[in-house]
C-alpha cells in the first residue's frame, strides 16, 4: 500500500511535465499578443517591441520552454504578465477560498446527495422517489449564473439575509457554495439512486433479507457499501472539477477563487499565470485521484494495491 | 400423533403473481404442499416453473408489488401471510432459512464470511459480538471448511464455488432453523463437489433435526436426497409421490418424460433406447395453454386434455396427480 503511494506520486512527475509541455505549446498557439494587450491600444510598435522583450517572448520558443522549465523545478513559477507579483503569491491568494468553496460544496453534496438517492432507490415510484428525481433534474439542468442570481434575488435582496457576494463571513460561503453544490447533488443523487437499485436487486441483497436483517441494516451494511466504488467515483471527479475553481459561480458572487483568475489570465494572455495555475490544479487533481483510488481499497476487499 | 406426523409448514392454495407491463404472470397457480418434521421433500420441475418462487413466498421475499401472494401458509400453526414485518423477519434466517443457488452472488462480497454468519445470529439468538463470532468459526468448522478461525476474517472472493456454499449452508445452519428452502444448492458446483455438499447436508440435517425443502431439476439430487417429492409444472403441482413410487410408477406424463431423460449408464446397450426428450419448452407465464397446462408437450395427449383442465386426483397418502388419465 505504501509503496504504490509512492508510486503513484512518483507517476505525477512526468504527467506534470506532460501538462507543462501541452500547456505552453497550446498557449503560444492562441491568437492574440500578449505584449499588444498588456500595451494596449494605443502603444507605439516600440513600446509593444519592448514588452515583448522585458516578459522574454522575443526569444525562440524552445528556448522559452527552457526558461520556463528551468525555473518550474525550483518552484519558481515566474512573474505575471499582468500584475507584476509573483505567480505563487497570487495563486495562494486565491487557493484557500476555491479550497473552502469546493469542500462546503462537495461535503454538501455528500450530505445531500446520498441519502437523497438513498431513499429514491429504497422506494421507487413512489412519491418521494419522484420529488427526488424531479429535483435532481432540475438541479442538472439549472444553468449555475441563473440558479446564483434567483439565490441572490430571494437571499439577499428579498429577504436580506445573506451577503450577495464578497468574502468575509461563513455567511459568505452560503450562497456560492450551495450554488455550487446544487449540480453536485443533483449528479450524485441520480448516480446513488441506479447504484443502489442495482446492488437491492443482487442476489446477496435476497441472501441479507433471508437472514431476517432490520431493512435498514440491509440497505445501509450490505447495499450501501457495494454501491459506494461508483459514488465515490463520482465525488472524486467531481471534488477535483470543483477545485479547479467555478468560474461562473465565482463571478456572480463576487468570489477571489482560482476560476476567475485563470479566465481573466486568459483574456489578457497572461502566459505565466495561465501555466502557473493550470499546474496548480493539475497537482491537485492528480492528488484527488490518488485518494479516491486509495479510497476504493477502503471500501473494497477485492481491491488491493500490492 | 408423533412428532414426525405433524406437519411443519402447510402451504394452502399458494398463488404468487407478478404484475408487470406486459400483464399479470402467474408464476405461482394454486399450490399445496405438507412439510414435516425432519424430512426432506423433493421440489422438482424445470427451470420457470414456479419452485423457487414458492419457497420465496414462504419466507415473503418477493417484492410487492410487483408481485402478490394470496393463499395460506401456517408455520408450526403461525400464519405467516398474515404477520407483519416485523414478525416476518423474526422468522427469516431464524426458524426458516434459505440457501441460494449461486454461492458466487449470494454472498455479500464486502463483508467477512465470518460476519455475515455471526450477524444473524447476534440478531435472532440475542448473542455478543465476540460469542456470536465464536459461533460463526464454529459452525465453518462443522460444515467442514479448514482453518475455520481464519477463513471467517476472510471475504468471498477467496473461497472457491464449493467453499462459499458451505458458507452458505453453514450461514443457513447458524440459527438451527427448523426448516430450510435449499434452492439449487448444488446446481452451480461441480459433480464431485456436489456430492460434498449433498453429503454435508445430509449428514448435518440428521445432527441439527431440520426439515429440507429441496428445489432442483436434477433427479439424481431427488434420488439421493428426498423422501417424498413434489412434481410442478407452469405454476402447478403436477404429481406428488414418496421418491420410491415416483422412480418406480410415475403417473404424469411429464414425471415419466422427467424420468426418461435422465442418462443411465448402459441402459442404452440393455434396453436399445436413446436418451428421451420433452419436447418444447416450459410454456412462458403469459402464454399459459388452455386445457391442461401440459398438453401441447404431452405424447399422450386426448381431446379432453385440451379443452379442460384436470384436477388433482387423489391416488393414497401423499400420492397425486394433475392428469385426465389418472381420473
């Protein structure tokens, strides 16, 4: 066990290089000039030349990727383009509060989402396996800008109860992360739900019952625990998109997370910021992975890793 | 009375239907049966023919809806249709339990062998974790698997076909119930593992006291094991006989049909005769034939046996038959 953690965290190596290469091939194929835009309109082809000299884009590209690789394994990730600050500090600026956002909203989500399918499966067509569903869909569906503005109209504006956007408070956190969640439960109940309706129709789940179980030591000893690989699955996955920041959720709450930052390094084609915070979350979504694999071996006897 | 006279379980006018899309499928159609102490009964028919649903009947394990049972079953005198939930499950795994035909799904395959025997007992028998998993080694011992102590910490997946269903009957035994539905017990094993099993359960049904509803197709299982055994077809008891008299005289022609496709060794060479078939198929529960259920098969089909169906004729004590020509 401890060795395949090393390994695996061995592995991450060469994938963060492979993310660095793609990463930086991609970003000089997109349109646009980083030196203009920093410039701006109105800059003379001087003043353009000699940006693009001071942030070193003048040199060949190769020799650029060199640079820039030279200094990642020194954990240097450079200076942004845009604000002249350190790329590090401006991401571990941003880092704890997408952190916060996505553990409230993925905790959330488990808290909501699984019982919620629970009950869908145990009692299906039924009433409350409809109200379930319905919601789910809905909470699939639900464009996240338009479910966060219809929270900040009832939340905030109606009932005043809430800060519509901003940080500060955990009353900050409310709104943004339920919006966030909202999907999140939504994906999880449904995922729950034709797990577990699959796992009480096995035959073992026929056996537990035979043996006169309590119904409820059936579903949540013998079903629930077979149903949770695909569960925990899903919370892996989506507990590493969440901490790629939430972009659109982020910017209708006013929230300083690592989406807005990454879109707005985009539009100013801010190479060094872009790169920086890509591997960020790269390294964080590899490291969510990890754990969810570690985690099946938890839950799973058949699962080792020796 | 003796004590083996009396009956353990008295199923009366069993019907099990399932309500589905495509209209309602009687899989169960009007079945008696007499279980008594300290036998075991036969429950032969092929596969679809309503056995396995009649033992999940019994112990209400069928999901309703879809599926409705109407009927009697007494248990020692208890009417288990009529008890709720809660007394239903007492009875589950405690005086009546059940062991499944494929020991490779029947088993929960996260927990430990030794849990899932130990968990019903500290259910039923009000025993502690610790004594209730003395148990547990215990009866893995007495189902004869080695090294009980460390195979109970072990998971299903590390036993093989042949040890899981000794977990199984051992999981069965845990509560010594008075009565066990054994639903193709041996089915998905091999032939000499079978014989293992078969033994097993012989020998721990004689130490334990306990009555055996044996479900199988296989009559050399029936020849082995039953005393008495019950012929069903589509839904129906088509003959009921003690094993001696069915092998010797049956009197359905699907009995006979059952009997004549078993291979017997050198019979052909004696008898001149090739292995006989049934032919067709067990009919679907939706397309169930008028008149007798067994005609368009039967090679000794009449007139009357398609346009009406026959009773039950009653032939001695335990001796039956659904057929126009036993009338």
């Amino acid at each position: 066990m401890f060795q395949y953690v090393i390994k695996r965290l061995v592995f991450t190596i060469p994938v963060l290089i492979g993310i660095s290469l793609l990463l930086f091939f991609m970003l000089r194929m997109l349109p646009g000039d980083p030196a203009q835009v920093l410039a701006g309109q109105m800059a003379t082809p001087e003043e353009v030349e000699n940006i693009r000299r001071q942030l070193g884009l003048d040199r060949p590209i190769h020799v650029q990727y060199a640079v820039f690789f030279s200094r990642l394994v020194q954990f240097d990730l450079g200076r942004s383009a845009r604000t002249q600050n350190p790329v590090t500090r401006e991401i571990w600026a941003r880092l704890p509060n997408t952190v916060l956002l996505a553990v409230v909203a993925i905790t959330l989500a488990c808290l909501f989402g699984i019982p919620a399918g629970i009950v869908s499966a145990v009692r299906p067509y039924t009433w409350m396996d409809y109200l379930v569903t319905s919601a789910a869909l809905f909470g699939i569906s639900m464009p996240v800008f338009w479910l966060g503005l219809m929270l900040v109209v009832v939340f905030s504006i109606l009932l005043q109860w809430l800060p519509a956007g901003g940080t500060g408070s955990w009353k900050h956190v409310i709104l943004p992360s339920v919006t966030l969640a909202s999907f999140v439960i939504a994906f999880i109940a449904r995922m729950t739900r034709s797990t577990m309706m699959e796992v009480l129709s096995q035959d073992y789940t026929t056996t537990a019952r035979s043996k006169g179980l309590k119904e409820e030591v059936v579903i949540v000893k013998h079903a629930l625990k077979n149903a949770l690989i695909p569960i925990i699955t899903v919370v892996g996955l989506q507990f590493g998109l969440l901490l790629g920041g939430a972009v659109l959720t982020e910017t209708v709450f006013a929230w300083p997370g690592l989406g807005r930052l990454i879109v707005d390094s985009i539009l100013a084609r801010d190479y060094p910021m872009i790169q920086g915070a890509i591997l960020v979350f790269g390294l964080l979504y590899i490291f969510v992975n990890l754990v969810t694999d570690l985690l099946y071996a938890c839950v799973d006897p058949r699962i080792r890793y020796d | 009375m003796k004590e083996q006279d009396k009956p353990l379980l008295t199923i009366e006018g069993l019907h099990t239907c399932f309500h589905t899309l495509d209209g309602i499928v009687n899989a169960v159609d009007g079945v008696d049966m007499v279980v008594y102490r300290g036998e075991t009964l036969g429950l032969v028919g092929e596969s679809g023919c309503g056995k396995s649903v009649t033992a999940l009947s019994v112990l209400r394990l069928l999901a309703c809806p879809p599926a409705e049972i109407q009927g009697a079953i007494h248990f020692q005198g208890v009417d288990l249709l009529g008890l709720d939930r809660e007394g239903i499950r007492r009875i589950r795994g405690n005086a009546i339990s059940m062991i499944f035909q494929e020991p490779m799904t029947s088993l929960n395959p996260v927990l430990t062998i030794g849990e899932q025997i130990a968990e019903s007992v500290r259910l039923h028998q009000n025993l502690s974790g610790k004594e209730a998993w003395r148990w547990a080694e215990t009866m893995l011992e007495m189902v004869q698997i080695p090294g009980p102590k460390q195979r109970a910490k072990d998971y299903p997946h590390k036993l093989s076909g042949g040890m899981r269903q000794r977990a199984m009957i051992a999981m069965a035994l845990s509560c010594n119930p008075q009565l066990i539905f054994a639903d193709e017990p041996t089915t998905a094993l091999d032939v000499t593992i079978q014989a293992q099993i078969l033994n097993l359960m012989q020998d721990l049904k004689q130490e334990f006291h306990t009555s055996i509803v044996l479900i199988t197709h296989d009559l050399g299982v029936i020849a082995e094991m039953a005393s008495r055994v019950i012929v069903m077809y589509a839904g129906q008891v088509v003959e009921e006989a003690p094993v001696r008299e069915l092998f010797k005289n049956p009197r359905h022609p699907y009995t006979q049909g059952l009997l004549g496709s078993v291979p017997v060794i050198g019979k052909k060479a004696k008898m001149g005769r090739r292995l006989q078939e049934i032919p067709g198929v067990v009919p679907g529960p939706l397309e169930t034939p008028g008149g007798c259920r067994f005609h368009p098969r039967c090679p000794k089909v009449a007139d009357l046996c398609r346009r009406e169906a026959p009773l039950e004729t009653v032939l001695g004590e335990h001796r039956r038959v659904r057929c126009w020509l036993a009338a």
